[in-house]
C-alpha cells in the first residue's frame, strides 16, 4: 500500500509541534485500524510527494495493492511545479490500475488531474465538522458506503472544491457546502473512490490542524479569538480521550460518526475490502 503524503515536510513540521501526526502517518494508522477482519498483513509505503518524490527505484506503481492520497495546502489549479508533479503522478497511478482512494486534496487533484475542474470554494472554508454529507441513489448503493446512514457528519477542512468532475465520473454525495462531497471514477478496469472530507483523521487529529489554522480562522471571521479556538482544540482533546463526555458532545453537535473512528472511517475499511484485498489476492495467485 502506497500513502501519497501530499504536503511538505514544512506542515509536516506544524502538525508535529500542534500535537497531531504528519499526513502520511495519520493516514497509515487510519487503515491499519480499519484493516483488521480484512487484511491480515499489509505493508504500507510512504511518498513524500508534498517534496516532489519520487517512487524509489525497484518500485513501479504495478507492484502495488493500492494508493491512497492524504490532503495537502496545495491547490490544484495553482499553476507550479509541485502541482504539476503532483497531477502527473495522480494520472499515472490511476492509469496503472492500482485502486485509487483519495481525501480532500486526493479528490481534488485527481479530478484536475483527468480532466475535471477545481477552484477555490465561494463560501470559503468548511472546518472542523461537515454537517449532514448526503448520500444520492449511486452512494447509497456504492461499496463504500457501505453500513453508513444515508447522511452523516465528517471531520474536515478545506478552502477548495471540485466544481466539475471528470468525464465518466459519478458523483455519490454532497452537503449544504459542497456539491461534490463523495466521487467515483470507474474506467476500463480503473478505480478511484473520492471523498472531499477526511475519513483517517479523528478529534485529535483536528485539533492539531485547528490549533495550526487558528490565525486562519480568525481572519476570516469563523472563529472570533485564540482562546476560542483553545477551548474548541480542549473539547475536542477531552472527548478523544472520554467519549461519555456528554457535555461536550453537546456542545459541539458531535454525532458517533464523528466521535467513533471506527465508524468515521468506514470509507476505507470498504475500499479495503472492495478493492485492495481483492487485487492483492489476484496477484498472489498469478504469481
């Protein structure tokens, strides 16, 4: 399994020092716990392409069970060579016939990176917890929703959306904020499932990346002080450590999906077990 650790090592950095774990290993500890009754042993390997990386040599994408894509600062409309290397790698993991997942920033530049459109969203940032993700007809039959409700709350943040998606692409959710929540594209044997939110991270996760955005926030209005955001980044810490935390479940609207890994990551435990199990087993029996 290959973790495309999308962003530089400088927010790497940040992450560390707000007290949560680099894209990469939050994504590598998200499917590990979603692993288990699907997989018995996996290996993951981890691309800083956030750097501009490349695949080690000795390795080519069809060694691979699967690729998943963390978020990332990037924007994939912005024009510079670290996007640019970034799409290329995206196109050329999706025409290899690897399964594909991708978070955010996965969904973003893989929908840029075959021929759909992203931008900068108009209502501004979605952070924190995305409210209601709203399965249509296709997700509610899809794999990877599979024994989630027909709407649900995610943890998230993000400044950019997909406006249109790739010729043959289906769209399976949306919210209030974002039309394109949840995507799949499915061409000739290819697979890329794609969700806008962050189904690896948890609520200590998201405090390390809201306590990172503080200043952020407040520029933008959605969060008036540093010491709202502390309390906020203190709530979030408190329930991750006690879920009976009532009061502060309360407060902050939290659903079980949210506060449950097990259930906010479902996502890839399905893509696990639709996708990735299945190659990896075919190729065990070819070779």
């Amino acid at each position: 399994m290959l973790i495309v650790d999308s962003a530089p090592s400088t927010t790497r950095a940040e992450l560390i020092a707000h007290g949560g774990l680099p894209h990469g290993e939050i994504y590598t500890k998200a499917l590990r716990s979603q692993s288990g009754g699907i997989a018995t042993e996996i290996e993951f390997l981890t691309l800083a392409a956030g750097d501009g990386d490349f695949l080690p040599p000795g390795l080519v994408l069809s060694d691979l069970d699967g690729v998943a894509w963390t978020g990332s600062p990037f924007s994939a409309y912005d024009d510079q060579p670290i996007v640019l290397h970034q799409m290329a790698f995206a196109r050329a993991a999706f025409e290899s016939g690897v399964p594909c997942f991708g978070s955010c920033w996965g969904l973003q530049v893989m929908s840029a990176a075959l021929g759909g459109r992203v931008r900068r969203h108009l209502k501004g940032l979605e952070f924190g917890v995305g409210r209601r993700i709203t399965l249509n007809a296709a997700g509610r039959a899809h794999g990877m929703f599979q024994g989630k409700p027909d709407a649900f709350d995610v943890l998230c943040i993000h400044q950019d959306e997909v406006c249109t998606l790739p010729s043959g692409a289906r769209l399976l959710a949306g919210n209030d904020h974002s039309a394109i929540q949840a995507a799949e594209i499915e061409e000739n044997g290819r697979s890329f499932w794609g969700v806008q939110y962050h189904p690896e991270y948890d609520l200590r996760q998201m405090a390390a990346l809201l306590r990172r955005a503080a200043r952020h926030l407040i520029a933008d209005g959605l969060i008036h002080s540093i010491g709202e955001v502390e309390q906020m980044v203190a709530d979030y810490l408190a329930v991750s450590e006690d879920a009976a935390r009532e009061d502060l479940i309360h407060r902050h609207e939290l659903s079980r999906e949210v506060i449950e890994p097990s259930l906010h990551g479902l996502e890839l435990a399905n893509w696990l077990r639709v996708k990735v199990v299945p190659r990896a087993a075919a190729r065990a029996n070819v070779s």
